[in-house]
C-alpha cells in the first residue's frame, strides 16, 4: 500500500520515510476516485445549503452589489454575499465521525503557510458538526476550508504542504485512522 498522486512528488519528504498499511490519497483526484459515497463535498453549493448560504450561479439581484466569488470545478461560479473573517484551512482526522485531531494554519502574506496554535471555536463547532453529521462511516483525514466561520470547501485529504510542520508523530498517528484503529501512539 502506499500514498497515492497523480502529481505529488514524495521523495525527500516525510511520506517517504513511512509505509502505511492501507492506500492514502495526497491529491483531490485520487481522494475522489477512493471515495465516491463522499463526493458530494466538492460541491460548492451543497456546503452553502447546508449552511443555509444564499447563493446563486449568475451574478444578479443583491448579488451584484455585495458578493464574493467561489471557482466551482466545472468552471463556473457561485455568488454568496461577501464574507468577512480570516480564510484558514483546518485539517481534521476523523474516525467514524469523531475528531481525533484538528489544526488550523493560514497562508501569510508572502506565500508561506503557518500552522496556528490556538483553535477557533465557531469553526471547531461547525467543523464537528460536519464530522459528526456526514462523516460517520469516515476513517482519515479531512481539509475544511472556511472563511469566518463559514465552510467554503472541503476535500477529502491531508493538506500534504502542512504535514512536516505538525508534530513529529502525527504521520503514525494518522495512519492509525486509515487503519481504523485508535489514535494513539
């Protein structure tokens, strides 16, 4: 078994240090094609009706006025209102719908990204409910992306550029999930 890419090269990196039991995704194509009952969640205006986000695939109406755009993978677009708050990326292992384990981190303004050290409670909250709700037969790891507190998108995969910059066990850990195992040591 291994961590399957299209595109992700891991020599060099800590994936190559680590042979997993179980076939991993690193990339939103592979995660798709090993998890299609879970599909549904690269769709941008599903995530918004869950959350009870008005949007609209045409830029009319008060969307003219106050809007933000959100790229859909087919090439188009989806207009809500503007959002406010900080865009973060939340990483989450998820076993059957718990969270074993979260972290936030943030792109800085000159490109790198940081992982945060404290979490924020509105997206805890709404990612446990997303957890909770849609991932209860789930074994790995999620990346919610949120601006506010609001979910924007989801995919079903690490967010493999954070990885070195988690603890040093988190790897081993995680493939515990994959396993559907324990989190633990």
């Amino acid at each position: 078994m291994t961590f399957l890419a299209e595109d992700i090269n891991i020599k060099d990196t800590v994936f190559e240090t680590v042979e997993p039991n179980v076939d991993i995704p690193l990339d939103d194509v592979t995660a798709y094609q090993m998890y299609p009952k879970y599909n549904w969640v690269y769709s941008t205006s599903r995530l918004l009706d869950m959350q009870n986000i008005e949007w609209s695939p045409f830029r009319v109406g008060h969307f003219v006025e106050e809007h933000h755009e959100f790229p859909v993978t087919d090439g188009g677009t989806i207009w809500t209102r503007e959002m406010h708050g900080e865009r973060l990326t939340t990483d989450v292992a998820v076993l059957k719908g718990d969270i074993k384990w979260a972290a936030h981190h943030r792109t800085k303004d000159d490109g790198t990204k940081e992982v945060l050290d404290t979490l924020y409670g509105d997206i805890e909250l709404r990612v446990s409910a997303l957890a909770m709700l849609h991932f209860k037969k789930f074994a790995g790891v999620i990346s919610v992306d949120t601006v506010g507190s609001t979910i924007v998108a989801v995919r079903l995969r690490m967010t493999t550029d954070m990885v070195e910059s988690y603890p040093e066990d988190w790897l081993k850990r995680v493939l515990r999930i994959y396993n559907r195992r324990p989190w633990g040591k």
